[in-house]
C-alpha cells in the first residue's frame, strides 16, 4: 500500500486538492496535513476515519498515532523472560527488601526495563537518610514493599495491566503543560540524593512545578525559578495547594453563581448567537483585549465565557485567582479553537461549537478539590506545609538566589532554543489572562535563556565564552559544514549563545548550592541540519569546568505521558536524552 505519507500526497494531488483544501475538508489545521506528509507526524484515529470517509481508502492503525502505543510482549514465554530480567529486591540500609514493581514496570517494553533497573538502583541506600518505613512510603516506581504501599503508588494507583506510567497522578495532571519531564524519574532522584525534610531542593527552570510538586509531597522545602508569569501561576497552583478542600469547594460554587448572573444578563440583551466578538469584548465587566483573528480563536460563546472567568478572577486574589486561572488555562484546548494537533498554538479552520466554560473550568476545580483530598490521605506524615514552597518570577540570571542557600537542584532547561515555544504554545492562555498576568508572551526576547531572539544577520560574537569551558563546543562548533545556509547559521547562532548561558548558569549553581550539594540536569541532544548537537559532553564540560564533577550519566529518552511511546517529531528533534548527576566539589 505504500508509506502513508506517500499515499496522501497521491491522493491529493489526484482530487486536485491543495493541503489547505484537504484540511478544511477534514477539519484540521493546513500544518497538521504538512506535518502527516512530511512524516513528522501521524494522524488521529478520529482524523483517519475522516480521511477513508472521502475516499482515501483503508488506513491501518500502524499509520496512526495508535502506532505510539506501547510494544508489549504477548505470549507467556516472552512474559517470563522480561519479568526475569526486572528485579525484585532492593537494599535500603542493612537490609534487603522484596518489593513488587509498578504494573507499568512488569508490562514495559522490553528496551524499558534498562532504564526502570537503573531507576530502582538510584534509590538504594547504604545509610538511610529518614526513618526505614519514611523511606519505603517515599519509593517511586514500586507497587508494594511487604506490609507497606509507597505513598505514590496509593495516589497514582495504576491499574494491573497498565503499559505506561501516569504523570498526571495529583496536582500533576492540573494542567498540561507543554515540555514537562516525569515526576516518577524526580522522586527517584530525590530518593537517590537522600534528601531530608530541613533541606531545599531547587528548580531553577521551574515550568509547571513538576520538582516542586514532588518536593511539597515529600515535604521537602522547595524553590522555584521561573521567568514565564503563567508557568508561575501553574507552579503555584500545583505546589502551594491548600491543607483543605473547603475554601476551593466554596470557591467553585462562587463561581457557578457569578458566571450564570453575568451570562443572564449579557443574553437578556442579546442571544449569544447573534453577537460578534467586537460587542463581547466591549461588554462591561470584560477585561480581555482585543488581539489579531480573536473571532476564529474563540466562538461567541467560547469568548463570553472566557471573559466571565477572567472578570471573576479578577475579584479574587492569592491562591484563589491562582486556581481560577489556572483552572482556565487548564482547560483552553477546550475552549480555545486551538488545532491539538500541532505544538504550536494555531487554530483550525472549523469552529469549536457548544464550549461550556463553565463546565470545563468547575471540572477542573472538582479534580483539584478530588486530588488535594487523596493527596493528604496517600501522603500522610510525608506531605509538608505549602509554606514551605517559593516561587520567583524571575530570569534565573537576575533572580539573586543567596550563596550556600541551596542543598539540592533537580531541573531541566529548555533544550536549546525551545523557551519562547514553549511560552507560544500556550498562546491563547496569555492572551485571556493578559489582565492578571500582565504580559505578552512575545516581550521577554534575550531575557529568556536559550532565547530565540538573536540577530538575523548571523553569529553576533566573536568570541564565545562557551569556547573557555568546552573543548567540545569548540570542536563542534568550528565544523564548516555548519555553515552551509542562513537557516543554518541562524539556528548555530542561537546554540552557542544557548551555551554561553549555560555558563552562566554553571557559575550561579557554583554558588547557590551547598558544599557536597547535588545537582540532577536533565538535558536533550538537537541537531543542526544533519548533525546531531553533543549537548550533554558540552554541559558536562562546562559544569566542571566550575567545579562541579559529573559522577554519573543516564541515558534514556524521556516522554512524560509515555514511557514506551514512540513519537515522529521528538525522534527528529531530540535524539537522545540524559540525566546528568553533578556534585558540587
């Protein structure tokens, strides 16, 4: 039948149909058919069924994104062998404990189980750092040690024939925050360092909270760095929740009673139907500017709820408003005529119809009232006080974090030049929440590292302070054949000033984390054109350089909602992935 890729293009160019033309027909963005025909992507199973239905012919499931599930072996012989591969004990101070793996860990992928073994390896103590049943609630990737059920595995609860982990398990799954890194592989690392409840663990490139979740779980002290205001909002949300449900439960009902009256009155003007974008955003009460091509972002009803949301946050404050906005943002996909299928935020040529705002943000709410009440229950005698969390807006480079004041960090930057996509993804979220976040996403240019924000004409330095710390970035960079177009030097540019930051943030961990200090940084490996970036020896070289010494390499592709899965632009974009595990001499 032919590559699927191959097949399309036939199919197209045969009905005369530009990719435009296709995608409107099918009800997807012009990108999302580009992305399927340059097999960078795959489409939906939904989206399949939309392309046999005009004649495009049978699609199997393999040239669909169900081609991302887990390889399992099937029969009982290959059953047996894997599970005689994952091991079943682990030595936690004196002892040796039997345990049970996480279902997800007995049912992986074979190339899995590699990475599974070096993550129980990494939470074996010779010395216990808290009390033995402390430590053993605290294991991650571990249904049961005899007698006790680590407090992960009560709150994830994955079922027997689970094939991959959850990362959405708590306050985790609050929101989807693009660019995440699994909370699994951060327990894991703060059970490898041993890290005791008077101490502070660090994210410095803090995203969604993901370190700082697993911190106030564990009750550790925790401090995030952040320059994106939303990704603030969403951290805050996730790690700063309250000891009780009451205050979101009467939160939810204030809302439900403020977003009926201001609907009711709006509509006892006019039918929501009958509206354009132009009146919904000159209505009384609503704060949300006007922006480009508003009208095919959001439907009538989408806008007018939107801006009930907003004009009702906007009476609160603290870690209300937080929860209300995030609760919005979580929940944008749904609203938003945003095509899912893209990283970017672009929306589709067909209209999002029947958006209950309403609805979709008190769904929300529900889970976060749902997951603080199991939360405090599996976490009980571990969870710490959401005092105990800050949160600083802030480049990390201007954020003055105080010398010696940190025992532990566990981060990962973006890789490379992915900051400003990661802030564009969640377009639609900045443009509702313009009011409370104070912010375009567009307007933190060269503040942000890593940033995009270079000058188009080529490398703007001469010498590169990269060059100093990294014979590797030397060799590499010097490579002529990197130099064969603009697009190309343009994206070399922004790689060196990626590391030269990188420099800069060696130096400010030098100085922030304590004596014997560790350091987990989680990094990817790009390419510029044909050839793949050696970020990890680059890093590596640069950290020691300022005296932190590299004592251990994990190698393993990360994806947070998938361990197995198999995703077409992360193959071509990242290639590999590393835990680097430093210790500050």
């Amino acid at each position: 039948m032919g590559q699927f890729q191959d097949r399309l293009i036939k199919f197209r160019n045969d009905k005369g149909l530009s990719q435009q033309n296709l995608a409107e027909s099918i009800g997807v963005g012009q990108v999302t058919v580009a992305r399927w025909e340059n097999g960078t992507s795959k489409p939906s199973p939904l989206a399949a069924v939309k392309l046999e239905e005009i004649g495009f012919g049978k699609i199997d499931n393999s040239d669909t994104k169900l081609a991302s599930s887990p390889k399992v072996a099937h029969t009982p012989e290959e059953r047996k062998k894997l599970r005689d591969r994952i091991r079943y004990r682990i030595g936690l101070g004196e002892k040796s404990f039997r345990f049970d793996p996480a279902p997800y860990v007995i049912n992986s992928a074979d190339d899995q189980v590699d990475f599974f073994e070096t993550l129980f390896s990494l939470q074996e103590q010779s010395k216990l750092p808290i009390s033995e049943i402390e430590y053993i609630k605290r294991l991650s990737l571990v249904s049961a040690v005899p007698g006790i059920i680590p407090a992960q595995s009560e709150l994830e609860n994955p079922k027997l024939n689970a094939k991959n982990w959850n990362p959405n398990y708590g306050p985790h799954g609050w929101h989807r925050y693009v660019g995440r890194f699994p909370p699994h592989l951060v327990r894991s690392i703060i059970n490898h360092f041993g890290i005791k409840k008077n101490e502070t663990l660090c994210d410095p490139f803090a995203g969604s909270g993901t370190t700082l979740v697993e911190g106030r779980l564990l009750g550790l002290k925790g401090t995030g760095v952040d320059i994106c205001p939303l990704s603030c909002l969403i951290s805050r949300t996730k790690s700063k929740f309250p000891e009780s449900t009451s205050m979101l439960e009467k939160l939810s009902e204030e809302l439900i009673t403020f977003y009926r009256d201001r609907w009711d009155v709006f509509n006892g003007q006019k039918k929501i139907d009958e509206v354009d974008s132009d009146t919904i955003i000159s209505r009384k009460g609503n704060s949300i500017p006007n922006f480009s091509n508003v009208e095919k972002w959001f439907s009538p009803e989408a806008l007018l709820g939107t801006s009930i949301v907003v004009e009702f946050a906007q009476t609160l404050n603290g870690y209300q408003q937080d929860a209300i906005c995030c609760a919005l943002s979580s929940s944008m996909r749904s609203i938003g005529n945003v095509d899912v299928d893209v990283v970017r935020a672009e929306y589709r040529k067909t209209p999002r119809q029947n958006v209950d705002v309403l609805k979709l943000v008190t769904r929300v709410l529900r889970k976060m009232i749902g997951d603080i009440g199991k939360s405090l229950e599996t976490h009980q005698g571990l969870i710490g006080s959401s005092d105990d969390i800050e949160i600083i807006e802030s480049s990390l480079l201007e954020a003055n974090l105080p010398s010696d004041s940190v025992d532990y960090v566990i981060t990962s930057p973006p890789y490379g030049v992915e900051a400003i996509s990661y802030l564009r993804t969640h377009l639609l979220s900045y443009r509702s929440l313009q009011p409370i976040l104070g912010y375009d996403p567009y307007s933190f240019n060269d503040k942000i590292i890593g940033a995009e924000y270079v000058k188009e004409n080529g490398t703007t330095k001469a010498n590169w302070l990269a060059s100093d710390y990294s014979s590797t970035f030397k060799h590499f960079f010097q490579n002529e054949a990197l130099e064969e177009s603009a697009k190309i030097l343009r994206r070399k540019d922004m790689m060196m000033h990626f590391f030269d930051d990188m420099v800069n943030v060696a130096k400010l961990f030098r100085n922030m984390i304590r004596k014997n200090g560790k350091i987990a940084f989680v990094v990817g490996n790009k390419k510029i054109g044909d050839y793949v970036i050696p970020t990890a020896e680059i890093i590596s070289e640069i950290f020691e350089s300022c005296g932190l010494e590299l004592y251990d390499t994990i190698g393993h592709k990360l994806k947070c909602n998938n361990s197995n899965s198999e995703v077409p632009w992360q193959e071509r974009i990242i290639q590999d992935e590393f835990v680097l595990l430093f210790t500050r001499r």
